[in-house]
C-alpha cells in the first residue's frame, strides 16, 4: 500500500464537513453529506468499480465483480460518511506528524491545546509512525472516514492487482450512522452480499462481533412557576425533582465508572427550568436480560416518585435503538474467524472485545446482514484528541485484501 497515495485520500475525505444532525427527521439529516457521496461515485467511477449506484436516501454502493470461476460467498465492507454532531466537524485543519517521538504533540500552540501520552497512552504504541491529528479545535473524522479510505484504497489495489483472486465484493458507504439512522433505510436485498464488515473500530487489531443492547429515555418534569416571594405551597420546582430523580439512579453505573460487559445509565442532556425539565438518557448493556431489568428499573422510578408527589408530573418515554449482534453472528462464526486468520497472517494481534457502544452492523445484522466490526485505526473520537495513525489505515487496508483472498481459498470447491 503507498503511504503518501492513503494521507492524500483520507486528508480529502476529512476536510469536507458531514456533520449529521439528530433533530432532523429528514434523510439523510443534512444535505453536506451529499458533497461527499458524490465524490465517492466519481472516485468509484475513475478506480474501474462496477454497478456504482447513489439512491436517494445517500448510500453509495457499488461491486468490484469476482476474478475467479467458480462460486463463493458475496462478502461486503461498510462504512459511513457522517461524522458526529457531538462535537464540530466544519473546517478540519488536520495535521501530519511524521516519525512520532513518543512526546507530546501541540495541537493549538495559541490555545495552549496538547494531545499527551502522559493521559492518552495509546500514544506510545504508534512511536515511529506517522500521526494525523486535527489542530485542537475541531474533530478529525476518523470515524468513520478512516474506513473509507481503507475500503476504497482496497478496491483500487485489487483492481490493479488481478493476480490477487477473489469473488464478488459489495461495498457500501452510509449515511447518519452517528445518529443512528445509519442502517434504516440500508436495502440488504439490494446490497446482495451474504456478510460483510463494518470498518469502524478503534485501535489496530479490533474485531468485534458484540454490542451493547440500547435504548433511548426521554424523563419530562412538569412544574410550576410562582413568583418566589409567594411560592410557599405553590411553586414547584421540576428542576429540584430532576435531581432527585437522577440521584436515585445507581450511582457507580454510568460510563465513566464501568467497563467491558458492564452496562450503565447515561445522562447525556438536561435542559430545566422551574417550569418544565427534560432530562436525555442512554441505557446500555450487553446482557438482554440486565438490559430489559435497566428499562423496568428507571420506570420503577418514575412510578415511584409520581407516587410520592401525588400527581403524574413526570412522563417518560422509552425507545430501544438497537440490540447485540452477538446473537445473530455466532451461528456464522466462521466470519469473524476468517477474518482473525487474516490478522494473524499479517502479524497483527486480534482484540476480540465487546464494543462498547453500537455500529450500522448492530442493525444490519438484524436485518439479515451479519456484520462484525473490524479497526479502522483512529483514537479519541468526537473531540478535539481524535488522531490516526497512517500505518494502522495501511493495515487495515490489507486486513479487507486479505479477507477477500481468504474467502476465494476457503470457499473453492
């Protein structure tokens, strides 16, 4: 893989703004996601792929057709355009430190902003390489631009390298996945292949084929608004019943106090006033039973409290947003081994580990599309820290070539 041939790629890629957006209904959420995907079909187009297709939803798809004779497998990679709303996306200024000296890195000399090994100590692994940072005051959109540029520049090698064998390969790239839309209007049928592999993992060697299970808590709280100086056995104040409500939630149970297959509760978004307080949860956890318990728990809650007060002055509203894929990848398991045999080939340890949060693979899975997650390489995304490494996009990049020569061996009759 040409090192310079992949930053000029991913550079292209992050510099266009795909910031979705979570309060537009409409599809995609913003209309700058289409800059991107058109670039991609032209990209697509100018490589030699074939049944390029843009619908009107903003997913490209396209095939890089079989150069063997006999049948095997269609397999598919995925990944998405959007980055995420959580933190801003518009003019990225990434940086290329080359040859890393395990020092920090001063992101924004004038704002003092510094990415450190001393706090993020993944740093350490990649001395020598070559990093892409962002300048301090924006992400870098590694997730999830780091995994096109994996699954394109992969598409174009093996396009120029017939001599590697492989069948019908499917890609395609998303929209709104940080928002959790990314799978909704996915056509599986059309996509035609029987797994595939979303390229949006962390640090070189991830593979993941579990989830959390994940639900969405709106808790409203009515009060009422009395001049204070009379608001003895008048006002009440939804505000003070908000904290309340949060302080008898488990307190160790939040993100920044569990790991691994533990689950939590998260408060993500409070707005209050003494009138009216909505509170924004997430609940998560990778066990379907402790995951329906979470749910009857914060509505016991509720239940409890209106009790208390004498009157239904909090509502909550509950949605589940997606489930562990676990239960519909390990009856296929042979895909995430095949793709642990090819790490193994390449000299890279495999981190088999729960993903702590969700992908489009969660849902496509579901949707009859297995998908496991493999690493696409950035660190510390949706913020200002987020960083790549150049040489784990290379990998991974050959991690996807050596998947599709693997299938064309495996599955020859």
């Amino acid at each position: 893989m040409n090192k310079e041939h992949i930053i000029k790629r991913f550079i292209s890629y992050v510099t266009i703004d795909t910031e979705s957006d979570p309060e537009n209904p409409a599809f995609p959420s913003t209309e700058k996601q289409w800059d991107l995907a058109h670039i991609l079909v032209k990209e697509l187009t100018d490589i030699g792929m074939s049944e390029i297709t843009l619908d009107e939803n903003c997913y490209v798809m396209a095939t890089l057709p079989s150069n063997i004779d006999y049948q095997v497998p269609t397999i598919g990679f995925v990944s998405h355009i959007d980055t995420t709303p959580d933190f801003t996306g518009a003019n990225i200024k990434p940086q290329i430190h080359h040859n890393y000296d395990g020092k920090d890195i001063l992101l924004h000399k004038e704002e003092n902003i510094v990415l450190s090994p001393s706090y993020f100590d993944d740093l350490l692994q990649y001395k020598g390489q070559t990093i892409i940072t962002t300048d301090g005051t924006t992400l870098l959109g590694a997730d999830d631009k780091a995994g096109i540029t994996e699954i394109m520049t992969a598409m174009e090698h093996l396009i120029n390298h017939p001599e590697i064998k492989h069948g019908n390969i499917r890609i395609c790239f998303t929209p709104d996945e940080e928002v959790g839309k990314g799978a909704h209007k996915f056509d599986v049928e059309k996509f035609g292949a029987e797994w595939a592999y979303t390229m949006d993992g962390s640090q070189i060697g991830e593979l993941e084929y579990e989830n959390f299970n994940a639900a969405g808590a709106k808790i409203t709280i009515s009060g009422k608004i009395v001049h204070p100086g009379y608001a003895k056995g008048k006002m009440i104040n939804s505000m003070t019943i908000a904290s309340d409500f949060i302080s008898r939630l488990p307190k160790k149970e939040v993100p920044e106090s569990t790991e691994g297959y533990e689950g939590f509760f998260h408060l993500h978004q409070l707005e209050g006033r003494v009138e009216q307080t909505v509170l924004q949860y997430i609940i998560r956890d990778h066990d379907k039973e402790l995951f329906e318990g979470r749910k009857e728990q914060i509505l016991a809650i509720v239940k409890h409290m209106n009790a208390e007060l004498g009157a239904d002055l909090i509502h909550i509203e509950i949605k589940d947003q997606y489930y562990n894929m676990k239960e519909k990848v390990v009856p296929v398991m042979h895909i995430v081994d095949i793709a642990e045999e090819v790490m193994n080939d390449l000299g890279i340890t495999p981190l088999i580990k729960p993903i702590r949060g969700g992908t489009d693979g969660s849902q496509l899975s579901y949707m009859g599309l297995p998908c496991p997650n493999i690493f696409a390489g950035g660190h510390n995304f949706h913020g200002r820290y987020e960083y790549v490494p150049v040489e784990s996009m290379m990998k991974a990049t050959e991690v996807i070539v050596g998947i599709a020569e693997k299938v064309a061996v495996k599955f020859k009759n």
